[in-house]
C-alpha cells in the first residue's frame, strides 16, 4: 500500500483554531512529581499534579511552534504575540494562590527586540481581578510587564519562542530537594479561556484520511505531556480506526511512598496516582466518543529507582535486570507474590476506568519475560522468590549462549511454567475484575525471545501454558528484525510461533514498528509499510503500528488502497512468436533546457528504460490474426498486462545465453538479510526483473549454486537461512517483460493483410512495483 513522510504541509486542507486552544498545551515536571493535563470543555482545560519535595514546579506550557502534531496536522508557527490578548478564568486548588511570592507565574521565553536571547516573569495576580484561587485573567501581550509588582520590565511580544505557567505546591521553598511530609495533590483549571486581538487565530492543518485498515498504539509514558483530545485528533485524522493499543506504561502511572530518601510503588491511597487517574479517564471517554476501543496494556516492566529490590529480578551473580533506558527500568520477578499482587491491582484500575466510560474490556498483558543480560546472556532467575519458585538452588546458567546440560534446560522449562502461571493468575484479575466480560491478549517479542544466540531461551519466555486458547488472542511484534532485514529469522519466527503456541490466524495480531531514531525515517518506514501489507497478505485481520509519536515525528502518512494497489496483470504470455521483423525499442524519458547561449542542461528523469514494441510483424496468417483479436479482447485492450518475451533480450547470460548461476549480482549478504531483488545489469543501470521463468533460476552464495531459497512475487529471491556477511549473491534467469496494448484498439484491414502488409501492434512495457 502506499504511504508517504510528510516532513511539511503544502496545499493540503487547512482550518483555523483560536490561539491557545486548550487541546495543544502541555505539561512537564521533574521526577518523581507527577502531573497531567486534560481538556474539559472546548474553551477549558484541567491540570493534576501530585508533588513529593518541596521544591518541585510543574509547567503548563503552550509552544509557539508546533513540534508534536503531524505535520499534516500541526498549527502553524506563529511568534508574534503583539497586540493579542489572552483571557481566562483560573481556580486553583493545593497549589500556591495568585496572591503569593512564588505563587502562578507565566515564564515567556523568546528574543528582545534585538533580537537577545531573553526570559521574562509575568506575575499572574498582577493581571487578576477576584480572589487568589479563583480569579479572572486578562494578559494583553502588548502592555505585559515583568516582575513581582508594577510597574516592571516590559516584555517583547514579536519572538516568543514558548511560555509557561508555574505550578508548585502550598510550602514551597525553591531549589530545595526536602522530602514533603506527605504527597501533596493539586490542581488548577483554566475556563472560560479566550483570545482576542491580532493573530488571534492559527492556521492548522485538517486532513481526514479515510480508514485504510490499520490500527495504532499508544504509550502513557509517551503521551504524558498532552492532552488525551490532542492524540485523538492526531490517530482519527490519519485514517486509524477501530481498536488503540495503550501501554500504560512503566513510569508514570503509579503511587509513591516515601522510604530513605527515594520513593517506592506503594497502595497507599489508591493504586493510580491522581494525575494519571484524571488523564487515563478523559482518554477512555474521548476514545469512545470518537467510536474508539482501548486495549490496555500492562508490562512487568517498572521505573527501576521506584521499584523494591525485592521485586526485581535479578542475574546468577545477584544483579538486578536493569534495560537500556536511561535512567533505566527493571523486570518484576513473575514469582514474586506481593509484585505480581500488585500488578493486578493496577490491572484492575485499568478495568474500572473502561467500565466507567462504558468500554468493552480489551485487556494485553505486554512483553513478560525473564530478562536476558546483555553483555553476558545470563538468564534473570535468581531473586529471592524465583529461586524458591525452582526448587531453592537452582542450577547456575551463566549464559543462554552456550550449550546447555539437560539442568539447565529443565531450569528454563520450569521457569516458563512460572511464568505462565503469573500471566494466567493477572488474565483471571482482569475477567475477575470485568465480571468475566473480558478480552484477554499477550503480546511476545520474537526477536528477544527467538534469538538465534540464545536457542532456548523460549523454554522460559514461552512457555506452553500459552497455548491457545489461554488467552483470547496472540499478538506479535518484530520490529528488531524488520529494520535489520532479518526476513530469515522473522519467518522462522512465525512459523514456530504457529506449532508452539497453536494460535488460529483469526485469533494472531501483529505490530509493525518502530523508529527510534529520526534519522533511520527513511529506510525503516518504507520497511515498517511493508510487513503491514505482508501481514495482510497472511491473513492478519489486526495489524498496529508501534506508536503514535513516531508517527507524527516523521510524517508517517499510510494511504488508503486505490485503484494502482493492484495493477491488473494476467499472468499469460502474448501467445505469438515475434518475427525478426518486430522493433523492441528502450526509451528514456529526459528533460532538455536550452539556455540563451545555446548549452543545455539535461536531467533523466527516469532511472531504467522503458521498453515498447510493435508485434505486428510477427502475424503471419489469419488464422495467427484471429489469435490477436482474440487475445486483444481478452485483454480489454490495454487494460491488462501479459508477458511477452523479448526476442533480443530475455537471458542474465549477455542477451540470449544460457542462465548461469554467477551472472548477475544480487547484492552482499551482511548475516541478517535474506531478501534478494532479481535484477540485470546493463553497464552502471541496474533493471529489476519481476516476470522471471522459474524454472529456469539458477542461484549461488559465493560462488556456491544453492537451493535453499524460494521465489516471492515480484522477483525476489527469499533463503531459508541468510547468508553470511560479505557473501556475493548471485543468480542467473531467463525472463519476460510485462506488457500491455499501447491503444484501446486494434486496427487490422483485411485488405493490407492480403497484400503482405503487417499490422502496426505496438506494445509498451509495465512498471512494476517490486
């Protein structure tokens, strides 16, 4: 299918929106504090905030320039705030009032008029009329001033970059790090928000991509920042429908106890802390207002500095299972009781929000695994808990990456069973929690747990207590292999993942994604479209692209299906021998400007040739005319495409040779790709070959011929295995050209025939997507 990065927007359907729209601002803390930001009506938002030090600050933040939206969909950048005002009512509540040092501060950020880097401080009582807590605000940009009272600095409003309202909580001290001495939850909203003056209003981007069948995730680690209406506007626009994968994340969503000065998970007062609660419960009401389900998806993955050592599970040497992330997240212990407790505490919030906003209960336990240290390969079985789970002292396995004694294996069996037992135990919480009225999902990660560098480590981290139908459906998700072009190994994946687990093709999702880095955009999008199609090709009724932000980052844009999804093509040859008479002609197609002076300047618009022919010179009887009319109208015309092949061209030996598997290379093996594009070379011009004959391939690794490989449609040679690094692929074939009629008619006179003059049947090569 096609799709499309969409850096910019140019002459797509724009509207306008009121500067400040309460959808597009933001929020942002230090840790450990939390806060969240919610629309509450179409001119009102709500900020939560729960602050554990003193000197913690939150920032409702509203940017000039738009760096969240899709570009398809982002408000345009707009730093002149002169001559606008805005206004708004403000009621607070357990943070700092209006009327206090320290107490609502609009920051702007942006350059003076000479153009110098500057900030200026805003004092919101200043601008107040009512009471300290509940307030109404006018700010005309022109005439602000800086500074605790007035009169004071007057601030440049023509280059504002960004500006922030501080947030901080009743006994405040700044700077300080103290430890409060309980959690303090605050709030404040702003209603009743307007603007008013010149560029009051913002052009923003207002495409409605229509459904094209694919389904999106999200992650509240992600999507902390913004507002729930913000991320729908953005997943609706694009063409998702159906059902939103939400991983509720690792670091965000929970409580926290104060303990030796960090802080901890903790029960007490609830299981989700008030900022997450609010946004969590404004996004299941928009989902299902704009026809949207939520699946809810829950890792044992947990902000290491919050997590109890004693839930983490940890290396033969005693070490905790620690990601990359930085800072990093640990692995709970599947066979720690009071984690996995607590894991279904958290599952059950999660229900009782989709129940109150009247959602069906979609449920995905995400990714649980026994972590795999890195740079040893050493399995994570040894907390305390886990090591009671196997039996009290359980062998040692220093690394996956060796062989195995039949111990070991024994050891990954049973902590597989450990395993399945603690993801069981969460699905039986859920359906416990939804009154049985839940669907339960698991999502796997096959290039961690099918590694080929650690072959058992699916004993532990796929167990067979996941057989079908333990839970209502599978999910999948690849993406490791998929950008690394690891075909071999995805397929291998897919097909153990069919005998070992058992799930139908109807009951098997697939996530497609994801680019971690914005400047792989390029290669890995076009990769990630792919496997969405090949995954529809399978049969796959659910696919989800992993995630929404870096969606919007890079303009990923996946189109409908239209009319070229297919080109019509019958798979046929054009039935009559050609003569030595009939004329094949490559043509170019290439733009020529003449300057004044006489030279010229040309650019080849096209990288291959394009190959068209006239056949009529190969008719020789009317019997052969017939067999023309009749195949002509077989075809519509130039409606569908056929074979034909090419009396002057049509081998990889030279022009007209015998195939020989060395003639033509494929491309270099690098260890993981295992797809290969059939091509000739014509000199530096590479053209791909999509009609081969396929008995005539003949193809070698190095030098070696080969058949351990299969032919995929549109000339790609797949192997079994992926060659290794620096291996010469190559391959010899006979080919076709596909072709169609060049004109909706075809003109014969019975006359001319007669006389011995051939028909005029020209032909003209089809482009095919490879």
């Amino acid at each position: 299918m096609s799709f499309w990065l969409a850096r910019d927007r140019k002459g797509q359907h724009s509207d306008y929106i009121q500067r400040f729209d309460p959808r597009f601002w933001t929020i942002n803390f230090p840790r450990p504090m939390m806060a969240s930001v919610v629309t509450t009506a179409p001119d009102a938002l709500r900020v939560d905030c729960t602050f554990f030090h003193e000197g913690e600050l939150a920032g409702l933040i509203w940017e000039s320039e738009d760096r969240l939206d899709h570009p398809l969909l982002a408000y345009e950048t707009h730093r002149d705030y002169a001559h606008c005002v805005l206004r708004f009512r403000w009621r607070s509540g357990g943070v700092l009032a209006l009327d206090v040092p320290h107490g609502p501060t609009l920051t702007i950020e942006g350059r003076d008029a000479a153009g110098q880097p500057r900030a200026w401080y805003v004092r919101l009582w200043n601008y107040a009329s009512g009471a300290p807590s509940d307030a109404q605000i006018e700010l005309p940009f022109s005439s602000l001033q800086s500074g605790y009272g007035l009169p004071g600095e007057a601030v440049h409003p023509a280059d504002i970059d960004r500006m922030f309202i501080s947030l901080v909580p009743q006994g405040y001290i700044e700077g300080s790090e103290a430890v409060l001495s309980a959690p303090i939850d605050g709030w404040a909203e702003l209603t009743a928000l307007s603007c008013e003056g010149e560029n009051a209003s913002l052009e923003i981007g207002d495409v409605l991509i229509p459904a094209h069948g694919e389904q999106i995730a999200t992650a509240y680690d992600d999507s902390f920042n913004q507002t729930p209406a913000r991320l729908l506007r953005n997943i609706e626009g694009l063409g998702y429908r159906g059902r939103i994968v939400h991983y509720v994340g690792m670091s965000h969503y929970f409580r926290l106890e104060p303990l030796g000065g960090a802080h901890y998970v903790s029960l007490a007062g609830g299981v989700l802390n008030a900022p997450c609660e609010a946004w969590h419960r404004a996004y299941a009401a928009a989902a299902r207002e704009h026809g949207f389900d939520l699946i809810w998806s829950l890792s044992y993955e947990l902000f290491d500095a919050h997590c109890w050592n004693d839930w983490k599970q940890r290396a033969p040497d005693g070490s905790p299972a620690l990601t990359g992330w930085v800072p990093p997240s640990t692995l709970l212990s599947p066979a720690h009781g009071g984690a996995m407790a607590y894991l279904q505490q958290v599952a059950r919030a999660f229900v009782t929000i989709a129940q109150d906003a009247a959602l069906p209960v979609l449920f995905q336990i995400g990714e649980p695994w026994w972590w795999t240290v890195p740079a040893t390969g050493a399995p994570c079985l040894y907390d305390a808990s886990a090591k009671a789970a196997l039996g009290g002292d359980p062998v040692t396995i220093a690394s996956l990456r060796g062989p195995l004694d039949p111990a070991q294996v024994a050891l990954l069996d049973a902590a597989g069973q450990v395993l399945a037992d603690s993801t069981l135990a969460l699905a039986d919480a859920v359906r416990d929690a939804a009154d049985g009225q839940a669907e339960i999902l698991l999502l796997t990660f096959t290039p961690t747990v099918l590694d080929p560098a650690t072959p058992e480590a699916w004993r532990a981290n796929m167990p067979t207590g996941w057989r079908y139908p333990a839970f209502d459906r599978l999910q999948l998700e690849d993406y490791d292999w998929l950008t690394a072009g690891a075909e071999a190994a995805r397929r291998r994946a897919h097909a153990f993942v069919d005998r070992h687990l058992a799930y139908p093709a109807a009951a098997t999702d697939y996530f497609s994604g994801f680019v971690l880095a914005p400047e792989d955009s390029e290669e890995f999008w076009s990769l990630i479209d792919h496997a969405l199609d090949e995954a529809r090709a399978r049969g796959v009724s659910q696919r989800f692209v992993w995630a929404l932000p870096q969606v919007a980052r890079d303009g990923y844009t996946r189109l409908p299906p239209g009319d070229d999804e297919m080109i019509p093509f019958d798979d046929v040859a054009y039935p009559l021998a050609l003569g030595r008479d009939a004329a094949a002609s490559p043509e170019f197609s290439t733009s020529v400007a003449v300057t004044a002076s006489g030279y010229e300047h040309r650019n080849a618009l096209w990288s291959d040739a394009r190959m068209r022919y006239d056949v009529g010179p190969g008719i020789r009887s009317e019997a052969e005319l017939g067999t023309l009319i009749a195949f002509f109208r077989a075809r519509y015309g130039p409606a569908r495409g056929f074979r034909l092949r090419d009396p002057f061209d049509f081998s990889s030996n030279a022009m007209t040779g015998i195939p020989a598997a060395t003639d033509q290379l494929l491309g270099t093996g690098d260890g993981a790709a295992s797809r290969f594009r059939l091509v000739k070379h014509y000199g530096a011009q590479q053209r791909p070959i999509t009609r081969t004959e396929r008995g005539s391939i003949r193809v070698a690794v190095e030098g070696v011929e080969t058949a351990d490989w299969t032919l995929e449609h549109g000339g790609w040679i797949v192997f079994d295995t992926a060659p290794p690094d620096g291996a010469a692929i190559t391959a010899g074939f006979l080919f076709d050209v596909p072709v169609r009629f060049a004109e909706d008619r075809l003109d014969v006179s019975g006359l001319s025939f007669a006389a011995g003059e051939a028909p005029s049947v020209p032909l003209i090569e089809v482009r095919e997507a490879a």
